[in-house]
C-alpha cells in the first residue's frame, strides 16, 4: 500500500512540477488570476474599512475558494482524469482501493494550495496591505480547518461519484462545485448576504465551516452563536462526509457492475 501511494505522489510531482515548466507557468498564471479576483473586493470595498482588514477578508475568500477549487479539480475530476486516461480500468482489476490513489494526490494537493495562499498573501500586501489575520482561538481555528477538510471531501466524493456514474461532469458538478459554496458564504460572511440566502446558506452544511473559519481568523460575527455554530455544524459536516462516502461507494459498486462510462465535458 505504501509503495502504491509514494508512486503516485512521485508521478505527479514528476509531472506537474518539473515537466514543461508547470511548476513556473502555474504559478504566474495563479498570480495574475488572483490579482483579478482580488480586485473587485478591493473597488467595492466600504470606504470606512481600513486596507488591512479588507486584505485580511479577501484573503479568507481566497482560501475557502481554493479549497473548494482543490476539492473539486484535483479530487473530484482525478476520477475523471483516470478514466479518460484508461488507469481506472488498471485499479479495479488490481483489486487496489481507489483512496490509495487519493493519499497519494493529498500531499501534492496540500503543498500547492499553501503556496498558492503564500502567493495571494504576497499579492494582497502589495496591492492593500497585509491581510489582519488575528487568531483570538487557536482550538477553533483548528476544528474550522477540520470541518472544513471533512466537507471538501464529502464535497470531492459526490462530485467523483456522479461523474462514474454518468461519465460527465453536468449540472451537478457545476451546482456543487462552483455555486453552493459561493452562495452558502464561502466568499463573504453570511451576515452580509441577504436573508433569503442567508436562510438556506445555514441549512447546508457549507456554511459552518467557512463561517467559523472567518470567527476565528478576523473576529467575523457569526449569524448564530459560536457554541451553535459549532455543534449544528459538526453534525450538518460529517453527516454530510457519510453521505458522500456511501453515494462513491454505491456509484463505484455500480460501475464494477456496468463498466466505466465514456468521459465527456458536459
């Protein structure tokens, strides 16, 4: 098993850090994308919020966002690479878990979403100031981490799932993937979403971890009270976590059953 996971950590670090300057390319094209997205926060920012702050909530945008980038492209279409490439049909006829592969792709994974936070910070002290990051609780700001590990992994096993099961990324993918995190806070704290959204945004299990992720890094007021925060939210993530592990479990069961699907975009 180890073998099998230090292989595929050696593949892709062969391939996406040293092969055709991938490593360079990546991350200047991260620079620059950033910068386009840190913009707007910037022009519309309140004109009373001081530059350190306004770098300190886009820089919790940005993390949340590229967490959810990281969840749905570098797990959720690793499925999808893996059948395009033909590697999926070599896995289950080896009789191997498809997570063996996952903790391969984790370090890798980690590694470049660290960077590219060392880069959105780097980005956001020249263009405003360095973001006001004041962790007032250690313990919270690590169960906030957690919860919001265990939800982008929920998160990559629904969307791996249904592209098994169908071959293509669809509707699903693209809710999941890109609006329900953007529109249950993940980008801006609840208290400033309107109170329709606001509603539904608490009733996802989205929500909490980025909520309590803003509470702990910028003392971000919280639409409900701390301990609730904490205790739905550990409830909402991890029965949301079982959800996804079974939904994979039953799609991939099924595809041994039919056969993988032919890959498309859409």
């Amino acid at each position: 098993m180890f073998e099998a996971v230090k292989a595929v950590l050696k593949a892709y670090l062969t391939a996406e850090l040293l092969r055709n300057y991938g490593l360079v390319l990546s991350l200047l094209s991260l620079a620059l994308w950033m910068t386009l997205f840190i913009a707007p926060i910037i022009l519309f920012a309140p004109p009373t919020m001081s530059p350190n702050t306004i770098a300190g909530y886009a820089f919790a945008a940005v993390l949340v966002f590229l967490s959810y980038s990281m969840a749905t492209w570098d797990w959720a279409w690793e499925l999808r690479w893996l059948m395009m490439s033909g590697m999926m049909d070599y896995i289950l006829v080896s009789g191997r878990s498809i997570f063996i592969h996952y903790v391969g792709v984790l370090p890798f994974s980690m590694l470049w979403m660290i960077t590219s936070l060392a880069i959105v910070y780097g980005i956001l002290a020249i263009l405003i100031g360095p973001p006001a990051l004041i962790v007032t609780d250690p313990l919270l700001l690590l169960l906030s981490i957690i919860l919001l590990m265990v939800v982008l992994f929920g998160h990559a096993m629904i969307l791996g799932g249904t592209t098994i099961s169908a071959g293509t990324s669809g509707p699903v993918m693209e809710m999941l993937g890109w609006i329900m995190p953007i529109a249950t806070g993940g980008l801006t704290p609840l208290i400033n979403m309107p109170e329709p959204l606001r509603v539904f945004a608490i009733l996802t299990p989205y929500s909490y971890p980025a909520e309590l992720l803003r509470y702990s890094l910028l003392g971000t007021p919280t639409v409900l009270e701390v301990n609730k925060m904490i205790i739905i939210g550990i409830c909402y993530v991890f029965i949301f976590f079982f959800v996804g592990i079974l939904f994979f479990k039953y799609q991939l069961k099924k595809m041994l059953k039919e056969g993988p699907k032919t890959v498309g975009m859409y």
